[in-house]
C-alpha cells in the first residue's frame, strides 16, 4: 500500500518536507473522550494493550481527529519485561507493578529474553492491524523503552521517585545490572525487528529514566545499550529506510553524545532550546520536540505563541519533527491540540 | 568569636584553600539515629523547625560526627509561604501540604511579604542559638526557597509531579505568577537578610523546581527573582564577605546564566560533570556539587570512587565546594558519609 503522507519519515532523515511534520507523545490517551471510551469497554489498561482491534481503535483516534503526520502504536513499554515473566499489573491509581522485582542473583542469571513472536504475538498482531486501518495515510512508529529504563521498573518493582533499589545495584553490584541491560537490549532488539518486520516504519526508543544517572552511567548504562540496540535493527523494510529516534529525557547536557549512538533523530525534552541543541549536533542527526506539554493547558493564544517559538528556535532547513517534550497530560482539552497541529502546519520559516 | 575553620567561606570566594572543604544537602536528617530520636521528641517535623534548641541540636549532629566544613540552619523551605499565611502543615507519609493553595486572584493581590523578625522570628532564634553552639568551629549557612520553588508549593498547594496548576497559571496568568513571585522575592530578600542579621555567614537560594520549567521561563519566572534578590542581599557582616550560593536542580544546561545571576558560587546536581561546568562558567563563580546521593548507597569502595570522580573532574585550583547534588537520603548508612568526608579531606589533586 502506497504512503500518502511521508513527510514525518523525511523529515527523520533530514530530507526537506513541504511543512514541519507533527506528532505527539501519548497522543492517543485519556485527554480524548473516544480514548476513554474505548478504555470502559476494554475495562482496564492492559486488555486495551493485549487485545489488537481495540490498540489499533485507540491507535487511530488522533489521526482521525487532529491530521497528525505519524501513527503510534499503543502499546505500553512494560511489555518486554512482562514477557520477560516478571507478572505486569496496573494497581488502580499507582502505575505499573511487577509481582516479581528482579532483585536476586539467581533470578538475574535466569533472565531470558522472549521471543517476540510467542510471547509479544499480540503487539505484533496490533501491528499489523494498525497498518491495515491507517491503509497508508501515515507511517506508523514502533516503539520500546530503553533497557535501562526498563531495568528500572523490572528492579524497583515499579514507578520509583529515588530508584533507590536499582542505584543500589549500579554501585555495588554494576556486574548484575549489567547482565540485565545486556539480556533486555537482546529482547528490546529483538521485539523492535519484530515490530519492523509486522510493518513498523520508524521505531523509537524511549529512555525514561536515563536522565537520573550521572554523564558517566549514563554512557555506561543506558547509551552503550542504546547503541547496540541500533546497530542490530533492521535497516530497511518494504524498499524504504526505517528510521530511529532515540529520547533521553533529560539527556539536553549528553546531546552530543546522544547524536553519535547511530539513531536518526534525537528526541529532545523542553529544557533545550532546539537551536541550541541544533548547534551542538550539527547535521547528524534530525531533532525531535520539544514543546513544554503544560504549554497545552495553556490558552490558545499561549499554545501558538510556544509551537512558534520551538519552530522558530529550531530554524529553517530539514530535519526537524515537532512533538512534545514529555507525553500529553490527561488533562489537556484537545481543541488545544488542535490549534497546535494547526499551527505546525500553518507556519512556514522566512525564507521558506 | 573567631571562626576557627573558613575554608569553605573560602572556597566560595574562589580562594586557596589547604585542602577541599565539604558539607552536605540534608545533612541533618533521617539517615542518622541521633537525628531520628530528636524528632521523635519534638514529636512532629515543624515543632522541631520551629523549636530553637530542638533546631540547634539537630544541625550540630552532622558537625559533631562528621568533621563537616560548614553548618546549616535546620528550617524548611516553607516558613516563608507559612508565615505569609498559607497554613503549612505535614500529614504523615505525605510531605508539605498548604491549608489555603494560592490560586485565585484576589488571595493573589492580598498577597504580603511577611516581617521575618516578626513572623519568622523562630528562625532568627534558631540561628542565633546555632551560631552560639557552634561556638566558631564552623561557619553557619542561611537558607531559602526560590521565589519560583516557593510559588510550586503555594500554588500546587504541596508537592507535585507535573505541576500542573503553576504552570497553568503560567501560560494562561502570567501576571498573576509575576506577582506571586515578585512579593516571594521581596520576602526572601527579607528573610535571607534577617537571618545573615542574626548570624548567618553565608547564605543559599533552593532552586529545587526551576530545572522544571523552559530555557525561556525559566529565565523569566525563576532566575530573574533570584538575581534580584541576590543583588539585594546584604554583602558583608562581622566584618567579613556573606556569599551566596544558587542552585537550580536540572539548571545544569543553563549555568552560563546562573553563574550571571550576582550568586557568588553555582550549585551543580549530579547529571552535569564539574569539569564541564567549570569550563563553561570559567572563573565566575566557584561552584558546590555534585556526588550523585545514590553514590552512598553503595559500598565504601564505590563511595570513594565516585568522591575521587567528582575531585577529579572539578580538577586543581581554587573554587570548589564538595557536596551532594541533591539531599540525602535516608536509606543512606551514616558510616558512608564518614568514609566519604575523609576522602574529600584527604585528596589532594597532582601538583597541590
């Protein structure tokens, strides 16, 4: 099936594009009443992620809404380690929860990693669903968290505000951490391929939680792992460059570093200016972001004046893919959401 | 009374010191029993803060164990929104909350800069009755929240994790959180020269929310305030300079600005190395910071590792205060802060 709109996978490999593309982190969730419809009938979280009509229902409600320029697929990071056997659970009104933390050597030293085909068959399964219902209006971006992310909820057992546990394991015992990120990065590599070969045309890595390191853990633990995971994807699918995103929130002061992992594009937080982290990254990688997501509880006035000025903060030229900072609050009104799409796609640089 | 060790007021001067002087965030706090059993006879958090020689016993604890380079007050960051009236109250396992959140326009206006040696007069007591104790073996440290940290509090009505209503406020009321802030600054200006009045030797401005905002706001609604209060600070007392020192947790993209603010050193959290942010603030400012607090949660080993790492990224030369680049835990063994004192005492760079 022929893409119409391929101006968010240009814009990744700095080719130039008509308009700055736009997509937004959690784009499909709960600040959209037909999400939180479809959530009631789903009755909770983890059967919306499991059961693949119902991801590609609430993968589309943006894109049938807003004329966002790329697909996510809806899914939740945790399912690598769930898969992993670690027993994923929502608590209602606590985030995720893992019945078994991997605290102990013996279990750390019996990690496998699962074979996405068996065990994370029903995001494949979304996949291909989703690609069948967006019938190539836009690509649709795969997705995992980063192995050092995801160590952090499979340590801490889950959401963590000091990450005390797995801080505890990097310092005195970096032997078994690392045999963790190195099993989770063979399955995240693994499960991304998965997702390119189910029909997956851009992927991404989420690193949540790589920012609380300091500059040194950081490239040891979280952007070595990032690194090998890029080396080992799947470059090109249906005769097409796939390309990869990589976003460390947080990760502003390692931009440089960041750029030399080997991703496409680097997503950014709201804490950089883009032009600045433009400057620091040269043309080898495109940027991602990077507008404050409380800017949407702004005034419609307020979300203009913001999506211009992290447009114009990136400048003209190729390379730049609009989006959030941070995913979108459940508390934003989406009409705000489309001003803001209105306005990424009404704004052309001077000169342009 | 003369002041038998001024190597940390030295340091912060950007003058030689024997060797580099060391005090802690938190340090008076959980993780040491003697600590625990004070509070516990204060019976609650603010009758300890609000109870001079309760206050005076526990900042002597770390001094009296630890061989520390300087004192700090024991407060909270939220006596000056308390005496403003906001009704500061902790309920257990659930940190500060406020009795009156400060959200609507007209408690707005009514808004007052509170007398410190009035309504704060608790404090200054404190401060005097710790300035006695120590009796000169070290110098004592004021405090305050930012105006902008302070106004999170007021505003969300206690902690947060996405700040939602503050930044409503700001991108829809701008002029509302201006003037929330602009009476906050002229209350800490206040309140900061109060406590240098009553005996402090130097002070610190908590910036522990501003890392949260945009390159743009963050200039405009945190670092503007403090620069205006640390241009009203009073410069000299006991006939001796009082310095001042910044810090914005996750401000560390934005040193090159805050080493602008008038501050006399730079606080710097664990995600920056001081080499680099040394080289980008040259020789403005000395800067505080930065073992990552996780660090002393690992074995001694570990401790000393990454206490040499910190040392040795700052590198020779003058203007380097040893710290944490946040709090301390309380999970933390207090046998590791003695390890880690002694090694800060004991490293000399090459060539010193």
């Amino acid at each position: 099936m022929t893409l119409q709109n391929d101006v968010f996978l240009r814009a990744l490999l700095r080719e130039p594009t008509p308009y700055t593309p736009v997509w937004l982190m959690r784009q499909a969730g709960r600040y959209l009443p037909e999400y939180r419809a479809t959530r009631a009938r789903a009755g909770d979280f983890l059967t919306l992620c499991k059961t693949p009509e119902l991801a590609t229902e609430v993968t589309l409600q943006p894109i049938d809404r807003f004329g966002l320029d790329a697909a996510i697929l809806f899914s939740d990071i945790l399912t690598v380690p769930d898969a992993m056997g670690l027993g994923l659970y929502f608590a209602e009104g606590e985030g995720p929860k893992f019945q078994r933390p991997l605290r102990d050597e013996a279990a750390i030293q019996a990690l496998a990693a699962p074979d996405p085909t068996v065990e994370l068959r029903y995001v494949m399964d979304a996949v291909r669903s989703i690609r069948r219902a967006l019938g190539g209006r836009v690509p649709l971006i795969g997705f995992s968290g980063s192995p050092f992310t995801l160590a952090c909820y499979m340590v801490e057992g889950g959401g963590s505000d000091d990450f005390r546990h797995i801080k505890t394991m990097l310092y005195r015992r970096p032997d078994l951490l690392h045999r963790i990120l190195d099993v989770t990065a063979r399955a995240v590599t693994d499960y991304l391929n998965a997702q390119i070969e189910a029909g997956a045309q851009a992927v991404m890595i989420f690193d949540t939680w790589g920012g609380t390191l300091t500059p040194h853990a950081y490239r040891e633990f979280s952007l070595a792992y990032i690194a090998r995971i890029v080396a080992g994807l799947t470059r090109e699918a249906e005769g097409r460059r796939v390309p990869s995103i990589v976003f460390t929130k947080g990760g502003g002061l390692w931009l440089e570093a960041i750029a030399e992992c080997g991703a496409d594009a680097v997503g950014v937080d709201w804490t950089v200016s883009l032009g600045e982290a433009r400057r620091r990254v040269g043309d080898r990688v495109a940027l991602q972001g990077n507008l404050d997501p409380a800017a949407l509880l702004g005034d419609a006035e307020a979300v203009r004046r913001e999506a211009v000025r992290v447009l114009e903060a990136f400048g003209p030229g190729p390379g730049h893919v609009f989006n959030l900072g941070h995913g979108i609050s459940q508390h934003v009104d989406p009409d705000n959401v489309a001003v803001l799409v209105e306005t990424v796609h009404a704004f052309r640089h001077r000169g342009d």
